[in-house]
C-alpha cells in the first residue's frame, strides 16, 4: 500500500513544483516509512536547491547513517553544524553537534 502523503508529494514534484520545502517533506516522509534510501535523493536534492537549509543536513545524516553510510552522514553532520552556526540555529548545530560525535566515536573503535 502507498503511503497517502508521500502519494500526494510524489504527485506535486511530477506537476514541476520542485522545492527545497517539498524534498525535505518528501525525504522526512520516505523515513517515516522506514525508506531511507528512497529519502537521500530527496534530501540531497533539497539542499541542492537550498543549501542553508540546515534541517535538510540533519535528516540527511539521519538517513545516510541508516543506509550504511556512516562517513557520508558525518559529513552532512558536519556541514550542517557550519550551515546552522551560520544562522543562529543553535538548536540544529546542537543536534547535529551530537550526532556527528556519536559517529566519530563509532569510526575509531
């Protein structure tokens, strides 16, 4: 069964409405749906459009990670701390801050 949301996301981006908002909404569903992979593109994209997104850098990593791609979302991770200082949003370069520890403890043992 298709998942209604992303149904109706999928048929705004064939209609050419291609936005940054629209692809994180796509990749935040697709990880809903337990479809990282299908999320990355969407993420990728978004960033692609915008890249002061930091949102976008943080379910991006999220999403890499669980693709098994630990060291591409250290550095989406890492980017989006650089994105999120930029801005002032303390609160994504926190979050992200963890993340990307997290994972650099996880690649050196």
């Amino acid at each position: 069964m298709t998942n209604p949301a992303i149904a109706n996301l999928e048929k705004l981006l064939a209609a050419g409405k291609d936005t940054p908002l629209l692809r994180f909404s796509l990749g935040a569903e697709y990880l809903k749906a337990n479809d990282p992979a299908a999320a990355v593109p969407h993420l990728e994209r978004a960033l692609q459009l915008d890249p002061g997104y930091s949102a976008a850098y943080k379910l991006l990593g999220h999403a890499l990670e669980l693709t098994g791609r630990p060291r591409d979302a250290l550095d989406a991770y890492r980017t989006g701390i650089g994105v999120a200082s930029a801005k002032g949003d303390k609160q994504a370069e926190k979050e992200m801050s963890v993340f990307a520890r997290r994972l650099e403890r996880s690649l050196s043992d």
